[in-house]
C-alpha cells in the first residue's frame, strides 16, 4: 500500500514536471518571436481574404498576424538545436539502457526505454515464468531484467518474491500479477514437496574412523495458518517464502546456492555433527540393545537439530533417510571383523565355562543329595532292624542300603554326567546278593525263633 502512494506520488510530479518543461518551451518560442522581429508586410486580412474570399475585422488580422509570426522560419530555425540535442539524448538514453540492462540490441532498449514511460501496461502480453527457464529469462527478457510495468503469470504450485529498488516489495502467489514500473522479479519457488540427495558423503567418527553414506530429505516452504483446500491447494506462508527466498549463500566461483541446496547443506552438517561425537562402536553397537536402531536416532536427530535452523529461513524438513555407514578403509574393516570374531569366540568360550560350572555345581548338589539320602536310609533300617530284634544283620542291612542309595545318585546323575555301564550293573549285581543274603538270613532267622 505504501509502494502504490509513493509511485501515484511520483506519477503526480512528473506531470508537473511535464507541464513546467512546456512552459518553458513556450517562454523559449516567445523569446525566439521577439528575438527576430517578424514582419510578415502583408496587409493583415490577406491570408483570410485569399482562403475565404471575405475581408477580416481588424482585431482578428491582428491576432492572425501575431500567431502567424511564431511560425516563420526565422522563428522556428531556433527549434533547431532543441530538436538535434533532444535525438542526442534519446540515442544517449537508449545506450544507458542498453549497457546498463546489458540487453542485446539497441531495438530490445529502446522497447524497454519505451516501456519504462508508462506506470502500468494491462494489455501488454503476460510472461509465464517456469522453472525449466526462469534463470535464461532472467538474462533475456526485458521486463525480468529491467522490471516493469509488465505482467507475469505464475503457475500453480509457485509464488515469486519482486523487488522495486534493490529492496523487497512484496509475494505473489499463482495467476496474472502486474508489476509496476522497475518492479523485479527476483525469486521463483516452488511450494510443492521437495526431495534432494547427496551421496558419497564424507564423515568422521570421534575416534577417527572415516565412514562414508548418503542422505535424502524431504522438504518444503512452511504454509502458514491457511488450510489445504481445492481452490487453493498450496497454501503458503508470505514471510516464510521471503525469508526462503533470500536464504542464499555465496560458493567458489561465483556461484550462489538457492533455498533448496541450503536445506540439504544443513542435513548433512547435522548429520557430521552426530556422528563425529560418537565412536565407531558406539554407532554400530550403541548402547549394546537390540532394540535400540541406531538409523532411526540418526533421523530422529538430524531432523530435529536441521529443524532449529531451516525454520528460520521458512523452511520445514519433513523426512530425513541417511544410507548405510561404510569404513572406507579396507585395514580398519578387517580390524572390525577379526576384533568381532574373537569376541564371539570369547563369548563360546564363557558360555562353555558357564556350562560346565553349572555341571559341576549339578553334580555336587545331586552328591550331598546322594549322601544326606544314604544316611537316611542307613539310620532308618538301622532302627526298623532294632525294632525287630535282628541286631546281628545291621551290617548287611547298611551295606544294602548303601548300594541302593549309590545306585539312586548314578541314576539321578545321568543327566548331567554318563556314568560307566560297568558300574551300573556291578551295582545292580551287588544289591541282588545283598537282597538274596538279607533273605536268606531272616528266613534262617525266623525258623531258629519258631523252634
């Protein structure tokens, strides 16, 4: 609004301008009249009298006369030098223009010159801008390069940023916008989402290790409070699109990088950043969790940290994908695998001790078992034969008891360690003549109690 008061103001004082620059070529021909003292010596009402047939009232011849003289010849060879200095400056300001604009030819400068006298020119014919051939517009056409009056068709999905005086104007979205006089098209940007990669990027851990990968992202201009809707599916964010647009950044040979370069620059900074504070184990076994996916705190990470920067510049990083980590030395590689394999084997190795100590420990559990158990028995048939009155047989009943209890602990203790099949069946043999002995003895026993 500010822009279109002070142009209607300027509009204003060139007409005044305009009108005092007649004045004073009117006081210019009046001088040149008195300068030369015209006298026509002509009787006053010849020219009327010749065209008309009729004679003129005396006032009015001398008026005729008086008009008459301003366009003598000796009164206008005085337009001479106005007219010759005035095709000079013309020609002088279509070479302005023309080296200043850097335009191709003298006929592109004098249209653009042309052109440049008019504040606004609705039906002049509308350049599309793309952006297959926005940047060679930009060097060719007059109205990119200079600026308006002029009107620009935006498509779809885009808006531009325009400038009038080397500082900004304003934003506009798609459609027909025209552009007022030395308003600039500087910036053409895409709202749509973006997608850039970058492969073959250089990282460093913090214990040195070169690792290689590559990343995409997944970007765009940040929308605003407008919602998403079928009239208007690119909603956008007028100082977001400002801010993108004039987020550029100078490199070697005079080359400048766009919005979009400078959101994928920051990923890949962030993703520098994270892992040159980590060592290599800790980024291929991080924390030692299975659970825990070191890719998926890589894109958690660099989105967020990328995020605290891109927004600033209107920007928002939607998805971030980062590629496998590589060692690009092929000794640290085989360093890895042999340093990974011993301790797989030191691993076994622990699992085997673990295994034998929990035999061992087995085994020793099912001994005291074996012998609390013995015990057990001895002293229970010990009694049982007390009870009976055979108190000569107490040998044969704690050796019976004893092999029976050794022959439990061989069975319990085959799960854990096989036990020779010679002493299982000397075993077996020793507690039959035992059982038989027992027997014998008791029936002997009890015929000698009977008599």
């Amino acid at each position: 609004m500010a822009s279109s008061k002070q142009a209607k103001a300027r509009d204003v004082g060139n007409v005044w301008a305009l009108y005092l620059l007649l004045l004073i070529l009117l006081g210019y021909w009046l001088f040149a009249y008195i300068l030369e003292r015209v006298d026509l010596s002509l009787p006053p009402n010849w020219l009327f009298t010749q065209i008309a047939g009729l004679p003129l009232p005396e006032s009015f011849s001398q008026v005729i006369y008086f008009v008459g003289g301003f366009f003598t010849p000796r009164v206008l060879r005085h337009f001479i030098p106005i007219l010759v200095g005035w095709w000079f400056a013309y020609q002088l300001v279509i070479e302005v223009v023309q080296m200043l604009y850097e335009l191709p030819n003298q006929q592109t400068a004098q249209q653009t010159a042309r052109r440049l006298q008019y504040r606004e020119l609705p039906q002049a014919p509308a350049i599309k801008l793309t952006h297959e051939d926005f940047a060679e517009k930009r060097e060719t056409a007059p109205l990119l390069k200079v600026g308006g009056p002029g009107t620009v068709a935006v498509d779809a999905g885009n808006a531009i940023v325009t400038e009038l005086n080397g500082r900004f104007q304003r934003v506009l979205g798609s459609g027909k916008h025209s552009l007022i006089r030395f308003e600039r098209v500087v910036a053409l940007l895409d709202l749509r989402l973006q997608e850039r990669s970058q492969s073959e990027i250089k990282l460093a851990t913090r214990d040195g290790i070169e690792l290689e990968t590559e990343i995409t992202i997944t970007f765009r201009i940040k929308r605003g409070d407008e919602p998403v809707t079928k009239s208007n599916p690119f909603p956008f964010d007028a100082e977001a699109v400002r801010q993108a647009a004039y987020a550029q950044t100078a490199l070697a040979g005079r080359q400048v990088s766009d919005w979009q370069a400078f959101a994928l620059t920051t990923a890949v900074g962030k993703l520098r950043d994270f892992v040159s504070a980590q060592l290599l184990d800790e980024l291929f076994n991080l924390r030692q969790n299975p659970e825990f996916d070191i890719y998926e705190a890589l894109h958690r990470d660099i989105k967020l940290a990328a995020n605290q920067v891109l927004t600033n510049q209107g920007v928002i990083l939607e998805t971030v994908r980062v590629g496998w980590l590589r060692v690009t030395d092929p000794a640290v590689t085989e360093q890895r695998i042999r340093y990974w394999q011993s301790l797989r084997a030191n691993a076994r190795l622990l699992k085997r001790a673990d295994g034998q100590a929990e035999a061992v420990s087995a085994i020793e559990l099912a001994r005291a078992e074996a012998e609390a158990t013995m015990i057990e028995a001895i002293v229970e048939a010990i009694q049982r034969a007390r009870r009976e009155g055979r108190t000569s047989s107490n040998r044969e009943i704690i050796a019976l008891r004893l092999v029976e209890s050794l022959e439990r602990l061989t069975r319990q203790n085959e799960a854990i360690v096989a036990p020779a099949d010679s002493i299982h069946q000397q075993l077996q043999t020793i507690n039959r003549r035992l059982s038989l002995e027992q027997r014998t003895g008791s029936a002997i026993m009890t015929t000698d109690e009977s008599r």
